[in-house]
C-alpha cells in the first residue's frame, strides 16, 4: 500500500480494465462507424461511468478497510469530474473553431482522451516524486491553486469565446489539408503527405488537457498524496468525458455560476495545502473536505438553475 501502489497488482488490474474499457469503445465506434451520438445513449452512458467509480470507491473500501482512503478517493474524483465540466465547454469552442463534423467529433475525443490519460499518467508520477523529494513543493502547489482561483473568479470563470491560443499554437507546426477526409489522419495531396483537420483536433485536444491538468493535478495532490488514489480518480473522471460532452455541450448557459463555484473550490483546496505550513496541527479530515466540496458545489448548481429559470421568465 502507500505510495508505490501503483506498481502492485492492483494497480496493474486497474491498467488492465483501462485498456479494456478503451478497447470496448473504440471497437464499439469501428462496429457502428463514426456517427452523431443521440442524448439518450450519451446519458446512458454517462451513468454506466458514474455508477462504475461508485462501484470502485466501495470495493476499494473493502480492499483497504481505511475510510479516509476511501474519502480521498470520493472527494478526488468529484473534484475531477467537477473540474472536467470546464474542458467540455472548452472542446465545444475548439470543435466551432476548426469547424469539426459533429459525426467526427466523438472520434477526436476518444483519442483525445487516451492521449490525457498517458499525458496525466506522466505528470502524477513526476508529481508524486517531486512532493516525496521536496515536501514543500505541496505549499507552491497550494499557493498556484489560490491564485488560480482567484484568476478565474475575476474572470467570471469560463474561456472566453473565438479561436483558443491552443489551436493557434498547433497551427504552426501541423499544415493540414482545407477538408476533413473522414477518419484518415494523413492523406496525400499532390504528392505530398499532409495531416488532416481531425489530427489537428486531437492535438489540440490533448493541450487544452495537458493545460487543464496543471491545476487539476496539483488539485487532487491537496486531497491525498496517494499516487494509485490521484491517478484512479482522474482516470474515472476523463474515461466518462467523451459521454458527458455530448450531454453537457449545449447546456453551457445552464452552469452560469459553475465556473464560479469551481474557482472557490479551487481556492479552499489551495488553502487547505497552505494550513499546515502555518500550523501543523491544521489539518483538514477528508470527511470534512468532502462535505465543503459538496456544499460549494451545490450552491453553484442550484444558483445557476436558478439564473436559468430567471433568464427564461424574463424572455
């Protein structure tokens, strides 16, 4: 147990049932073919995901017999899933922005999410050395989750629309072709081998999280310094993304103070690396970081259906 877990057969299980999860989905787009994924079968699916990380919290429970392990890895993954409501509003400005065929869309997030989790994968492991060799790098980690916090409070806590720096930034070094060619990455145009406008998608996918991830990360490493607990908990959080984009991508306006409430947490998480620099005895239970995650969480919610409802009255 501890921090080399990771290593042990249970983490080379929970590798194993990734690769097969990865594997059903990409078997299950090549059997019906890239397609527009109807509300109904990506809320379905949404739940399949949800239910499987309450189901894997609970066996967990029985494997470590440790509530707080069990509480950290609760209380990670909803931050996680929380914070990846962010991305899905950001992968629709992406999408608009590289003018991506709907039925092509599903297809650039399956990649993109394999390539998050090797990406994520990497940086929890160089993330667990660092605070091993250099405990006081978890109070820059608080300190960069303040300031984020703070950052995104003050600028009303979404991405602003046009076209992002990311996909500026790939541009220059990927020359693609002017039209989609279907599921083919690379194509030849006049003798010349050229990516296609879905490679540069996924790129572009995969920095928009990479981006994400550098206050993800150090997130999750303020709830547990478990390397198995962060890792599962992102992994369960980014395995239901593709599902919930198509669930969630219109409804934007729905989570008016979403980014808000997102931010705070952000900032309570920061604050809570910070306390035992000041004092060591200041040390927030997870049963308690559970419950104020909750409640923020909540009072965003129910104040964005609110706004909704006002926002429809008034037109």
């Amino acid at each position: 147990m501890g921090e080399n877990e990771l290593f042990t057969p249970l983490g080379l299980g929970f590798g194993i049932f990734i690769i097969g999860a990865l594997a059903i989905d990409f078997g299950l787009l090549r059997r019906k073919g890239t397609h527009v994924v109807p509300v109904k079968e990506a809320a379905a699916w949404t739940l399949v995901w949800i239910v499987l990380a309450i189901l894997f919290g609970i066996g967990m429970q029985f494997y470590w017999n440790d509530g707080t392990k069990t509480t950290e890895y609760f209380v990670g993954y909803l931050v996680e899933k929380s914070l990846s409501v962010d991305n899905i509003f950001v992968f629709t400005i992406i999408f608009s922005a590289l003018k991506t065929p709907k039925k092509l869309q599903q297809l650039a997030l399956m990649w993109g999410i394999l390539i998050a989790l090797v990406l994520r994968g990497i940086m929890i492991l160089i993330g667990a050395s660092l605070i091993a060799q250099f405990e006081w790098i978890i109070w820059v980690f608080g300190a960069f989750l303040l300031w984020t916090g703070v950052a995104m409070l003050r600028s009303g806590g979404h991405a602003g629309e046009g076209e992002p720096s990311a996909v500026k930034f790939a541009k220059r070094f990927i020359h693609v072709t002017e039209d989609y060619n279907e599921e083919r990455f690379r194509v030849t145009v006049n003798g010349v081998k050229k990516f296609t406008p879905i490679f540069l998608t996924i790129v572009v996918i995969g920095i928009i999280d990479l981006i994400f991830a550098v206050d993800s990360i150090p997130a999750i490493f303020g709830i547990t310094l478990d390397p198995f607990i962060v890792f599962t908990s992102n992994a369960f959080a980014i395995l239901g993304l593709r599902n919930m984009y198509f669930l969630l991508a219109n409804a934007r306006d729905q989570f008016h103070y979403l980014g808000a409430g997102l931010a705070f947490v952000l900032m309570w998480i920061g604050a809570k690396m910070i306390l035992p620099a000041i004092n060591h005895d200041w040390k927030v239970p997870p049963l308690v970081s559970l419950v104020i995650v909750i409640s923020i969480l909540t009072v965003a919610i129910v104040a964005s259906i609110m706004h909704s409802r006002r926002s429809a009255k008034r037109s």
